[in-house]
C-alpha cells in the first residue's frame, strides 16, 4: 500500500484515532463492541463510494515521481519556483510523506491538501500544495469485505456474478462456474479444491466439488455439494460454519479476481473473526495461505479474538498489529510493537500465560553457537519455510547443566522437567566422543531413554560436536586456506584442526565460538552440508517434527 498511515475523526466510538505502520497483513484485534469493524468502515470509505459524512478522514500518501510530474512539470518555469523549472524543484519531494484530505458522498469521492504546513511543505508554495492534494493518485485497491455474521445458503439461479459480506452469492458464483460455458470450471474443479483440502488438512480429503438443484420451499434452488472420501456427497448447507468460512475466503480470493478480471494485488480484504468455529490448525492453515497471498502483493485487514493469530503472526515484519483499547470511554488505536503492547493484548483476549505457547515446539541446544547452526540448518532444510520464533523456539540448556535435567514425567527428583515446559520438544547433544569406540557418558545415554520413552527427538551428534558436522572444505575456504591438504576428522577437536591450519585460530575460536558459527553460516547452501556424517537424515526428520508441531 502506498498509503502509510490513516488519521480519522467524529467515527461512531471513534473521536481521534489512527491506523499506522500498514503493512500487508494487518490484524486488528479488541474487546467486543470496541471498534474494530468501525476501522474497516473506514478502509471502505477510503477504497470505495461508501459515503464519509461527518467523518474526517487524513492519510499520509508517499509521493511518487508520477504524483510530483502531475504538478511540477520540466517544461513549466516562473510562478515563485526559484529552480531552472518546477520538476527541479518538485522532484525533491519525492519519496516525502505528505498528507491528503478524503472526501466522499456516496457517488463521488475526491482528495485534497490536508493544510499541514512544517519545514518540508513550506506555507509560501501552499497553492502548489493545494494542486498537488487535488491532483494526487492514490493505489486504487478493490475493498472486499466478510462479517462475522457469514453462512452460505442454496440459492435460486440467477446470472449475478457478485457476493456480498454475509455469504450470499457464493452458491451462485460457484454454480456458475461450474455449470456455464463462459466460465473456466477448473478454477473450482482444481484450483479451489486443491486449496480447500490443502487448508483442511487431515480433517478432510474432499475428491468432488458439484452443484446441484433441490427443492426448498416450493422453489428450486442450488445447492453446494462436496464428496469425501469414504462418506459420499454431503450438502454444504448441512456442514459446519468453519468449512463454509474458508470456502468463502476462496471465492473472495480466487474466483472474485477471476471474475472482474484483476489481479489479487488490486484487492484490499477485510476479513471479521475468521476463528469462529475454526479449530486451532485450521486457523494456522487458512492464516499460511492468507500469508501466501500477501507475498503476492494482496493487503489484508483481519478482526481476531484469537491468540491464534498472534502466535502464527508473531516475529513478522511484514504484519502489523492494531490494538483497539477504550480510554476514558473513547477508542482509540495503538501499534503493538513490543512485548509489553503484546501483554496487554493478551490480557483483553483474557489469557493466562498457561493457556498459551509462545511458541509451537522447543528445541533444547547446549549454547549460542548451536543454536546458530541449527537456525541454518532448518533455513536451509525446510527451504526457508520454518521460523525461530514462529514455528520453534531454541533454548540453551548449557552444557553440564544437563545433568539437572529430565524428560520422564514420572520423575520425582529434583530436576528440570523439559516436558513441563513444552511437550513439544527435540534435545540435540554433543557425543563428546573421542573416537568411535569412546562411550556416551551415563547422563546423555539417561536424556536418551528418556526422550524414546516420551517419543521425542534426541540428537546425539555422530561427531565429537556440532561443529564436525562442518566439512573441512568449507573451513578451508572461509579461512584462506583452499590448498591446504589437512583434514578434519569425525571426532577431532576444532580448535586442533584450526591451530594446525594457523597457529592461534583454535584460540580464537575458543574465544569466541557464536563469530566462527555465523562466519560459517552466512552464504552456505544446502550442498555445502548435504554429505556431512548423518546430517542429512537428522535435518529431515527435525524439519519433519517441527512441520509436525506446526500443523
């Protein structure tokens, strides 16, 4: 969106308030009767003939080059512009923030100057400012909107190729694309299937997507029908409320652009507590492909009660979260931008801290090099899919601590219980081993039948450390030393292969382990690793579990 931020005035609860930081997924998220669907009424009255009124609406519009060339022109001179013509002098102000007055009135909707003067628009050319406001173009994104009061009923055909924000439309969208010639029925038959059983997930697998008429009160109408496998054909009308909800977010998102022939970065959608009835990975699953779509340049508004959201947004540069709050009986709007922000939210949601994950799965790693590696290593695995903070969470456990702590949920001593803090969990160990006939130590073999016993993922590197999962070629050339003929051993210390490349590098290492790590891990692929011990294995079945964890 080329507009940042949005200031209104005189809005239902709304005295003063502003939507800022857009970014292409926007979640807007409060107590009931707060104001949230208000923020989206304004968004309507933004992007589309949907009256103003009283309300004053201010948005702050980065200039473009074509913005300032509407206004100061190469061929234009004089006119108290002191430059050899107006571009020269206009051009300055492109990329600056400048702000434009909204107006509407239902049929009509114009732009003009919000008389705003600082060191940057100076008053002195305030009728070019005024030209500018009037003149301005704005990215003209299509609002389309859902409401949380939604449902999708059989319907009488017609050749309507609309839907409204309650559902009604979709049977006769669908219908029509599957039953009429001027349609591309494989927009539904696959496209959307394909997306509905991707999001579904193991919940169902549905093979068929047809409509077909039945009688409804003496009338003859359409009605949606889905096969799934061993159950036959069930009638949409007779399904529950969350297959209905997601099966609207894919008309809106692939059926919709179809029919008005856009693209889905012409398209701002707003879309009211998507949760309801929605069962956590559903939630996580629409959230991916809403995300997915966001790369592709689509803008979303999202009203939540759900700490969902938050979880799967969380750590996301390219989301904003508005918090809608009521202070001294007036709304008002604030940027959750940090932790504390977050708590608040939390607490309006009426959360406990138990009744949350901060993240969906720990990975329990001896220190902050590991962590590095292995935040690679999933990059790299997972094809950039998986996310520290997101998706997992690394915590150090520190090497000889580990004696103090347990995954046997039946253990009464006095030790850690990793299970207690995360049931999903993968605890990765250095062998320390010296060569391959050296023991593990009783403690790590204890973590060992511990984490079998829970079903849980514990990683005793092949190697003597984490760090002999790096291939020597690799060291080598990082360290400028590509002709050299020594080689790095499965059980060999690192500092004693550095110092025998260059007297001191083991030392330097030792000093300072998290520089090597990043050292190694900026720029590596896949390829560098691939052959590297049991690597290879261990990162597919990690990525596995975590992807597991994630739904």
């Amino acid at each position: 969106m080329d507009i940042k931020n949005i200031v209104f005035e005189n809005y239902k609860c709304f005295k003063h308030a502003e939507i800022s930081n857009l970014q292409p997924i926007n979640i807007i998220i409060g107590k009931n009767n707060i104001g949230k669907s208000s923020i989206l009424d304004i968004l309507e009255m933004i992007y589309s003939k949907r009256p103003t009124r009283q309300t004053n609406i201010i948005v702050d519009k980065e200039l473009s080059e074509m913005d300032i060339r509407r206004v100061f022109r190469q061929d234009m001179r004089g006119g108290g512009i002191p430059t050899i013509n107006h571009y020269e002098f206009g051009k300055k102000f492109i990329g600056k923030t400048f702000k434009i007055k909204i107006k509407n009135d239902g049929k009509l909707s114009s732009n003009e100057f919000y008389e705003h003067f600082d060191e940057i628009f100076s008053e002195q050319y305030r009728n070019y400012w005024k030209r500018l406001g009037a003149e301005i173009y704005y990215e003209r994104k299509l609002p389309k909107r859902i409401l949380a009061e939604r449902n999708i009923f059989p319907e009488i055909e017609n050749e309507k190729m609309d839907v409204d924000s309650n559902g009604n439309g979709i049977t006769t969208i669908i219908s029509n694309y599957l039953n009429k010639n001027e349609y591309d029925e494989d927009l539904v038959r696959h496209t959307l299937l394909n997306k509905l059983n991707e999001i579904m997930g193991d919940d169902a697998n549905f093979t068929e997507i047809v409509t077909q008429q039945i009688k409804r009160n003496e009338l003859t109408k359409w009605e949606i029908f889905l096969r799934e496998e061993d159950k036959g054909r069930i009638a949409l009308s007779e399904s529950g409320s969350g297959l209905k909800t997601i099966l609207m977010v894919l008309v809106y998102t692939i059926l919709i652009p179809d029919v008005e022939r856009k693209k889905i970065s012409d398209y701002i959608f707003m879309f009211e507590e998507l949760e309801n009835n929605l069962h956590p990975s559903l939630q996580r699953r629409l959230l991916k492909y809403i995300e997915d779509l966001s790369a592709q340049g689509a803008t979303f508004f999202l009203t939540t009660h759900s700490n969902i959201m938050l979880d799967t947004f969380q750590n996301n540069e390219l989301v904003n979260i508005l918090h809608v709050q009521k202070i001294d009986k007036t709304s008002i709007i604030v940027n959750s931008s940090d932790n504390l922000q977050r708590n608040n939210i939390l607490d309006d949601l009426g959360l406990k801290a138990s009744d949350l994950l901060q993240s969906n799965g720990i990975i329990w790693v001896e220190g902050p090099s590991d962590r590095i590696y292995i935040n690679k290593w999933i990059q790299l695995w997972s094809n950039n899919a998986l996310k520290e903070g997101k998706d997992y969470q690394c915590v150090f456990y520190g090497g000889r601590l580990i004696s103090n702590i347990t995954l046997d949920k039946k253990s009464e001593d006095e030790l850690v219980n990793l299970i207690n803090v995360n049931r999903n969990s993968i605890v990765i160990i250095d062998s320390d081993k010296k060569s391959s006939h050296s023991p593990i130590n009783s403690t790590k073999r204890r973590i060992k039948e511990e984490c079998d016993k829970n079903n849980t993922m514990c990683w005793i590197t092949k190697g003597r450390e984490i760090e002999n999962y790096i291939p020597d070629t690799l060291i080598k050339k990082l360290k400028g030393f590509e002709r050299s003929k020594k080689t790095f051993s499965q059980f060999q210390n690192m500092e004693d292969f550095l110092d025998l490349l260059q007297k001191g590098l083991g030392k330097k290492f030792l000093r300072d382990k998290i520089s090597f790590s990043r050292e190694i891990t900026t720029s590596t692929e896949i390829n560098d690793f691939i052959n590297s011990l049991d690597l290879n294995t261990r990162m597919k079945q990690l990525v596995k579990i975590i992807s597991s964890w994630n739904n």
